[in-house]
C-alpha cells in the first residue's frame, strides 16, 4: 500500500486557505500514486483554534469546509481532521475531535479523539468530548484503525500517560487492524522529536502493522509544529521520516524495503532550536501580515542572535536594526551593533535617546528632588528606547522583536514598557546559555554574530561599567536554578539538595514570584522549552505560597 503523507502548513481559522492546501496536496499525492492521504490533526480549521470553536458559526463554517473538499475527493481516499458538531445533546462538551474519511464525494466515516490532552498548552477537555473507543474502518478488505494524536502517547514511560485510563492502541491491537493511522498537530520542544519515533514504533508493535503518524507544521501563535511525519513497520522499523520544520508531502510505499528518510527528518540540537525558531517567527510575522521587522540592537548577544533569526526569516532586506545608544553606552556596543548589521546585510541607524532622556529627567526633576538616583533614572533608558522603537513599528509597519531571554524574563531583570516592548518575543524560551550556544552555532560557516559581542560580559548598560552578574548570579547557576523551579516545579529545598547555594536559590525563588506580573504584560514568545511562560503556565500574580 502507498500513503501519501500531506504534511501542510495550515493556519488557524483560514478555512478558505487550508482548504486549498488541502485540496493541492491531495491532488499532488494522487498523482504520485498514492493509495490513500493522510492528513493532520484538525487540519480543516487549523490547530489549536481554541476558544474561536465558541463563536456561533464557526464549527458549522468548519463543517461545510469538510463537506466542500469531501466532493472533491476522488477514488482515493483523504483521512481528514477537522471539528464536528455532536449537535444537540444533554451532557458532555459540544464538538469531536475528529478525522473524516473522504472518498468518492461524500465522508463515509467519521473518527473521533479518544484521550484529550488538557496539560500545558493543552485544553481539549474545555470543547471536545472524548470517544469511547478508537475507529476501526474497513477498506479493501484491510482494517484500518483511526487514531488521533494523543490517542497513541500511552507507552508507560511517558508521564502523560498517567493521565488516561485509556488505551486506543490497546484496543486497536485487539482488533488485529492491519494500518495504523494517526492525525497529529504535536508542538515542538527541545527532545520532543526523539520521543516521537519510538512512540510511533511501539503503536506498530503493538499492533502487529505498519504505522503511519501525520503531522502538522508551521508557526500558530506561540507555538511551532515541526512535522517529522514518519512510518514504523513492526518488523522493519523506521520505513519513513519527512523533513522537520518545513512542509513536505511525500508518497510512502509501505511493501519496498527501501524506505524514504528526509535529510531534514529529526534535526536536534541547535540547529532544530534555530529552524524551529525561524519558522516561529516567519508564520507569526507572515500569517499576521507582516513583511518587515524591526530589532533594537544593543551590541549584546540576546538582539544579535534575535536579528540572525529574523534575517533568515524575513530576509535580510526586510529586517531593519536600529541602535539607540544613551549618554552612558559604551564604543564598542555600538561598534559591535554595526558589526552585526553588515554582517547579517540588514538595513542600520542609529537613533540618540540622550536628550530624550534629560527631557524626561528635566520634567520629573521637581518632583523628584532630594531623592537619590537608583533604578528608575535606569529605566527612564529603557523606556525611551521602548517608546522610540514603537513610534517606528507604527511608522514603517514593521514588526518590533523584543530580545529578552527566559533567564532574564525570569527573575524579572527586563523592563516593563521599555526593552518588554513589542509584538513577539523571539528568544523568551531561551535559557541565556542556550542563547550563547545559539550565537555559537550561527557561526559555524562565518561570523554572523562579532565574536566580541558572544566573549564580553553580558550588561544592560543602564548604569556605568553595569554587569549582568552585579544582580545576578553566575548564568549557568542561574539556568540552573531556573530550569528546577519553573519547568521542574521543585521546592526551594530540594533544589538546594542539588547543590545549590540556599541563599541564592531563595533570592532568585523570591524574584521569580515576584514578576508574575511582568510576564502577565509581556509579548507573546515561542515555545521551546518543555514548559514556557505563557498558555502552559498559569500561576497567579497574587498569591502567598512560599515552596
């Protein structure tokens, strides 16, 4: 049997668009002689669509969409997901979760989710009522069981397996089916790829049949779907693996022992941060309207490695980097920021902020004599850059990229209405090592980013001679610490039974708390991490609770 794998990029709402791209990568895949197309996981109206299932038309819009491309499915049959509407009923939440099989004009069948993932970015439970069961559908004489993303990530080492009582793959084993199918729009995260194929390997197993999991790609929001739709034979293992991070549709031959492996299939590492990164970045600008971008380049690693990214997005011709030095800032930031643009090849000014900034001084003067200068007069700075940056945005029609990083962001060491200003935060996942580690790997071929700007000493450069490390421990003790309080949830205690010193570790728990408020106002950042600030992290900015 040939599957064609339709691995699309669809956007969110854009019924009329993912039609068609659905419809072209039918089309496609038929003439190159497929048996039968899969596509992903609500591919229809695009994942995750969230709280927009709640206005009045838009399941039924959603439905008539399915019901269009349906009469335009041939002999070959399209496995399609899309929103149903479980129309009147007493209990329960209104809509499936479902995958329609398309053949000859009409949807002979109609699979719904069984295990509704409601954990970090998640919250399937709030619109979808789960199946019973898994669908089996007989076809040519074969038993093709249909599953739905979280239907198949119930393999005993994985901690969201603990949620279900569940197990559509165990069902469908039973059952003795002979294809297993799955829909997918699976998020990306830094390991998430290496879980994938021995999860898709052991539903084959498992069955005793080849597997065949489709998913999404593209940027939607904060998050990224990095494809990698691949095949498991249980016998043969790995017999398919599309490319990562870009759309691809390919035609699988289940019966040749040669197989299909993308040379883009399962990137790791950097390199996957970096694609994953500029697709982020490229869907969010693009499907939002955007052409052009805008960074505020202060000669440190976070806006040089943010400006390399939105080069490769954009293009560098459609990237504009702007320096804004204040009285204080040092020569060879500037230098460095210049450096960095005509190495990308993106356009550079230079915008002063020292008589904005005595101006704001000058009208707060009377108000704020016989008190000493501290950190206010510091973030006067930053929000002039912020209102400059901004009245560019608006001018030009360009995107405006915040360059904070998760280390930062963290314990609240950016400024609210000054450097947090913008429309997306590209590297607000990062850790700060990972953003040098980053830096560093952009360099491989030649220097993108100066060398000097990755070796000096990170500074905010809003006081004279200021160091990053003046209010903040070392970086890799801080990454550290991080990664054990917010992605880990560990207490103060047992990370100080790490190794870590307590005094730090209950200064840097203390700051984390305290900026919930600042992270509530941020832009919206790209996920990279296994859990980020935003949609996956909800903690209240007023609470008591000491861990």
């Amino acid at each position: 049997m040939k599957i064609g794998i339709a691995q699309i990029n669809t956007t969110v709402g854009d019924l009329t668009g993912n039609s068609q791209r659905i419809l072209s990568a039918y089309k496609a895949l038929v003439a190159d002689g497929a048996d039968l197309v899969l596509f992903p996981e609500l591919a229809v109206c695009g994942y995750p669509p969230r709280d927009l299932l709640f206005k009045s038309r838009f399941v039924s819009d959603t439905e008539d969409a399915l019901d269009a491309i349906a009469q335009q499915i041939g002999s070959v049959p399209a496995v399609i997901g899309y929103v149903q509407d479980r129309g009147p009923c007493i209990t329960g939440r209104p809509f499936y979760n479902a995958a329609a099989w398309c053949e000859s004009g009409e949807v002979k069948t109609v699979a719904h989710k069984s295990l509704l993932p409601s954990y970090d970015v998640f919250d399937e439970e709030r619109y979808f009522e789960p199946a019973e069961g898994p669908t089996v559908y007989e076809w040519q004489g074969q038993k093709v069981g249909i599953t739905i993303c979280e239907d198949i990530w119930t393999h005993p080492d994985l901690k969201t397996s603990r949620r279900y009582c569940n197990d559509p793959v165990g069902k469908l084993a039973e059952q003795n089916i002979d294809l297993l199918l799955n829909l997918s729009a699976s998020p990306w995260h830094e390991g998430k790829n290496e879980a994938r194929e021995p999860l898709v390997q052991d539903a084959a197993e498992r069955c005793g049949c080849p597997a065949v999991y489709c998913n999404a790609v593209g940027g939607n929001d904060e998050l990224i779907f990095d494809g990698g739709s691949l095949a498991a034979h249980p016998e043969r293992g790995l017999v398919a693996g599309l490319a990562a991070f870009r759309e691809e549709n390919h035609v699988i031959d289940l019966a040749s022992p040669a197989g299909y492996v993308s040379e883009q299939f399962n990137l790791k590492g950097n390199a996957a941060t970096q694609a994953a990164l500029v697709l982020g970045l490229r869907d969010y600008a693009h499907k939002s309207g955007f052409k052009k971008a805008l960074i505020g380049l202060s000669g440190g690693i976070d806006s040089a490695v943010v400006a390399a990214i939105a080069a490769e997005a954009f293009g560098p011709e459609n990237v504009v980097g702007i320096a804004l030095p204040s009285a204080i800032s040092s020569q060879h930031s500037r230098d460095d920021a210049a450096a960095l643009a005509q190495n990308l090849g993106i356009e550079y000014h230079e915008v002063a902020i020292a008589e904005t900034v005595a101006s704001a001084e000058s009208a707060l003067g009377d108000l704020f004599a016989g008190r000493a200068a501290d950190v206010t007069e510091e973030n006067i700075q930053a929000r002039a850059r912020g209102l400059l940056l901004m009245a560019m945005s608006n001018k030009f029609g360009a995107l405006l990229l915040t360059t904070g990083n998760k280390s930062e962001i963290s314990v609240g060491y950016c400024t609210l209405y000054g450097d947090m200003c913008g429309g997306l935060a590209v590297i607000s996942d990062l850790p700060k090592m990972k953003v040098y580690a980053l830096a560093r790997h952009m360099n491989l071929e030649r220097e993108l980013i100066p060398v000097n700007t990755i070796e000096k000493a990170p500074s905010a450069e809003l006081r004279p001679d200021q160091k990053d490390e003046d209010s903040l421990p070392p970086y890799p003790v801080l990454d550290g610490i991080l990664r054990l309080y917010v992605e880990e949830g560990l207490s103060r205690a047992e990370i100080v039974e790490k190794g870590y010193d307590s005094e730090i570790v209950n200064d840097i728990v203390r700051k984390v708390d305290l900026n919930e408020y600042k992270r509530k106002q941020a832009a919206p950042g790209l996920k990279t991490t296994p859990l980020a600030f935003g949609v996956g992290r909800r903690i209240p900015i007023v609470q008591k609770y000491v861990s």
